[in-house]
C-alpha cells in the first residue's frame, strides 16, 4: 500500500479538540528542483480512508536542513511545524544547531498551503524562501522565537516561547499566546529579572479548558531556589494561582504527572529525599504520593505512601526492591475522571557497567565477567481508590528484556476517562522454530480490575511491522516490507469492548 510517490519524510497521529483520535497525517518528499523539494501530504481518517492530499514545495540548500516537528488540527487546517538546523563547519562533536522554528497553514477545504512564517520582531513574518538567507538571518539571533500551535475544547491557537542558543537561560523571559486567526492575546512574563545569579525558568505542565498550568523554576547562583506551579487563565494571562510544590528544607523532591479533574488540579508521581542545594537521585525513590488542589491552588487533599505501606502487595521490600534487585519504575500513571488513579510500572534493574582492567587481554576477561546488561521485568498495576488507598496489585507476566529501558509502548484514556488501555511488546524465543517472536500485549484497566489479551505480531514476508495507536477499540499496524508495494496499513479490532 504505497500513499504517495515519493520517500516518506515524516508521519504524525492528528487529534481533534476533544483529544480523540482523528487520523494519521504522512508526508512524502517527491522530486527535487534546485534549491526546492516537491512534497506531498496525506491524511487519513480513523478508518485509514484517505480524505486529503495536496502538494506543495520547500527550500533546500544553504546547508540548512530542517525536520518537521508537529501537526495540529485546528477546525478545518492542518497547522505544520518545522525546525531548521545545520552543523558548523568545524563541529568536533557534529551536534546541529538549532535556526529557527516555522509554519505553515494546509486549509482541508481548498487544500491550499500557505507559504512557512516565522516570528521575527514581534510579528509572523514570511521566512526566506532561500535557505541560505535563513541561515545567516537566524544566526544574529542568540535568543530564538519558538512556535508552537495548540487545540483544545475551548481554546485554539499559538505560543511563542524562548530559547537562548548559548543556553543563557536567564535570558529567556516570556511567553506569548495569540488566537488561531494569528492574533495577540497576551504574554506573561515569568522571568522578569534575567539576571544570571537569580533568573526562573518554566514548563509546560498541562492544558485543560480555559486553564493552562506550568512549573516555575528559580535558580540562585545556580541552585534551585524554589518550585512551584502557577495556574493561567489562556483566554487572559491572568495568574489564578501559585502553588509552592519544593523549597529549601522542604524535604521532599517530586517527579510531576498532572491533570485536571472537575476543575480540581490532581498531581500524582514518585518522591525522593531532598539533599543539598535542592538535589535529588530518583533512583532512589521513596514511594508514590498525591496533591489536589482547587480552583484556587489551596490543597484539598496530601497523602504520600511509602514503599513499606506498599510492599507486600507489590512484593518489593521496604526500600522498593525485589528479591532480585528490580525497583519500580513507572511508565504511565492514569488519572481517572473518577478520581481513582491507577500506576503502570515496570520492574527494572540497571545492570552494571563492566570492570576495566589495563591489560588488553585480560580487560575483555574481566569485562565479561562483570558487566551485567540492563533489564526490564513484569509489569506491575497499582489500583488506588478515590482516597488514594491501594486498592489492588496486579502482576503482569512477561519475559525479561535485556539491554532493554522499556517494553511499554502507548496508552489510551477511554470510556469518558474512566477506564485505560495500554499496550507493550515483549520478544519470546520460538524453540520450536528457532526464532524470536514478538507479543504485543493490551491490558484494560476498568473499575481498578486489569484484565489482558497477548497477540502476536508478524509479517508475512517477514520484515518490520510498527504498532501506532488508533480509534477506540482498535490498534494500527504499519508493516514495512523489503519490497514497497507489500507494505500495508491495518486497523485490528481488540477484544476489550
């Protein structure tokens, strides 16, 4: 099943307002003219019917190269990102260097594609045509514009952040938010000092409605100062609130998974002993724990649990590991509209590096003899109730991977959000055939019960097949074959419904 002519450069899975799954967009580079490159996108409905295509061109040259970064869907367009780079003549490390951020607006309705903006002196302004001419206007800049586009229920448009190419951070001062019609709205200044001795960066934390919620960082001389997490209006700017989550002698340092729940903002993760100047080692996690704060950034509920509260359950012992040496490791945490939260962890065990030695021979001896790979274990769910009370533990058996981070793959919120689906793959040795096989494993939690369906995951012709998320009840298959006109896109139907 071939798209498009041409290679295929980029691919992205397109959401709607609401954050459900809308297609898949696929963007081919076609022929090559001087100093221009032909592309043609495509974009696919959930059901894989094909319900746009256009063309369009773009620079080449100059040494500039670009990747293209994002793709939203605002009402009827496809709002497309693009970051340019190139690497120093005389790099030693060859790491590129960022130019600039631009976009470029596809209208469904006409299919026309406008030409690539930019944010330049306080306005969106037409980006050279000629990469050569980008290159050397970019490179004056040491403080770039970053452009982003977002969609929600309520709200759609774009931000504008900073980014200093020197990493100059106290130099980066602001953000600003404009309406999808491109115009301004308002920007907050969140670093309105920039001094290097005493500046605060930011990030994005989450967006829900009219709210938009980031982290607040302050550095003096270096060290982190203080943490907290600030609520924005995003139709105004206007700070609602200002939450304080770390401070010096606070005790606690938090890892941050946030959502917004009935107006309530529910933050979730694991926790470490704060050590000097505000540091923490998150492979020494202390447990899980949980803060609801209200519209007004009062808290309304704080409950940490300690690994001894969870342990024999979750069989580890009381300094979260298991007979083996595996600690948890969580992948994905769930943050029901019921308010019950359910964590995705995977066992894991960094290994060890190997022992060096000064001896050649002797060195590949001792090396083998004491390097130990990484590994990646069972999946463990932990079920908490409304009160953040563990109400179950399930076990999700799987073989070990080694040199292996994660088997988890993606996750789905479903049923109103009150009920998840995640998925992993896990390679099995085939005895019989003598042959690795993959498994890809669907596990739904509902009601705080996890129940699992394993399928394996095969070619025909035996080559690479690509697991992508799709509409509700349904995963996508990519399969990429040796010969093109074998690759294929398929949507398989899940049993969990």
């Amino acid at each position: 099943m071939k798209l498009a002519e041409g290679s295929l450069i980029y691919t992205s899975i397109v959401y709607d307002s609401d954050d459900n799954l809308y297609g898949y967009f696929y963007l081919y580079q076609m022929d090559a003219e001087k100093n221009r490159k032909k592309l043609e996108y495509v974009l696919l409905d959930k059901n894989l019917n094909k319900v746009n295509n256009g063309e369009f061109s773009t620079g080449s040259g100059g040494k500039a190269k670009y990747k293209f970064d994002n793709c939203t869907l605002i009402d009827n367009k496809i709002i497309l990102t693009k970051d340019y780079y190139y690497t120093p003549t005389f790099s030693i490390d060859g790491i590129p260097v960022y130019l600039a951020t631009t976009f470029q607006i596809i209208t469904l309705q006409d299919r026309s594609v406008s030409p690539e903006y930019l944010y330049k002196d306080g306005n969106f302004v037409e980006a050279p045509t000629d990469l050569s001419v980008l290159k050397d206007e970019a490179k004056k800049e040491e403080t770039k514009n970053v452009i982003s586009a977002f969609s929600n229920e309520k709200n759609a448009g774009f931000y504008i952040t900073q980014y200093n190419q020197k990493q100059k951070n106290y130099l980066e001062k602001e953000m600003k938010f404009f309406d999808k019609d491109l115009k301004f709205k308002w920007k907050y200044i969140y670093n309105p000092n920039t001094d290097p001795e005493n500046y605060t960066t930011f990030k994005f934390l989450h967006l829900k409605g009219d709210n938009i919620y980031i982290t607040e960082t302050n550095w003096v001389k270096h060290n982190v100062n203080s943490f907290n997490i600030v609520a924005l209006n995003i139709r105004t700017g206007e700070k609602k609130y200002e939450y304080k989550m770390e401070f010096p002698g606070c005790g606690k340092i938090h890892n941050l998974n946030a959502r917004e729940v009935e107006g309530k903002l529910v933050i979730a993760g694991t926790y470490v002993k704060e050590e000097k100047d505000m540091n923490a080692d998150f492979n020494k996690r202390l447990g899980f724990y949980r803060i609801v704060l209200n519209e007004n950034g009062s808290e309304t509920d704080k409950k940490y649990l300690p690994w001894p509260s969870l342990a024999p359950r979750a069989n580890i012992n009381e300094k979260g590991y298991d007979k083996e040496g595996y600690t948890l490791h969580p992948r994905r945490y769930f943050l029901f509209a019921n308010g019950k939260i359910s964590i995705v962890s995977e066992r894991y065990n960094p290994g060890k590096s190997a022992v060096q030695v000064p001896i050649p021979f002797v060195n590949l001896i001792v090396a083998a003899a004491t390097y130990k790979p990484q590994c990646t274990g069972d999946i463990v769910v932990m079920n908490f109730n409304k009160d953040f009370a563990l109400e179950s533990a399930d076990t999700i058996r799987k073989e070990v991977s080694k040199e292996n981070y994660s088997d988890y793959l993606f996750s789905q919120y479903i049923r109103n959000d009150t009920a998840a689906v995640f998925f992993y793959s896990n390679i099995v040795q085939n005895k019989k055939e003598k042959k690795e096989d993959m498994i890809l494993g669907i596990d739904l939690i509902a009601d705080g019960k996890v129940s699992e369906e394993k399928i394996p995951v095969y070619s025909k012709k035996k080559y690479y097949i690509e697991v992508m998320p799709a509409k509700e009840g349904y995963i996508m298959l990519r399969e990429y074959n040796e010969k093109e006109k074998y690759n294929q896109l398929r949507l398989e139907k899940l049993n969990y419904e």
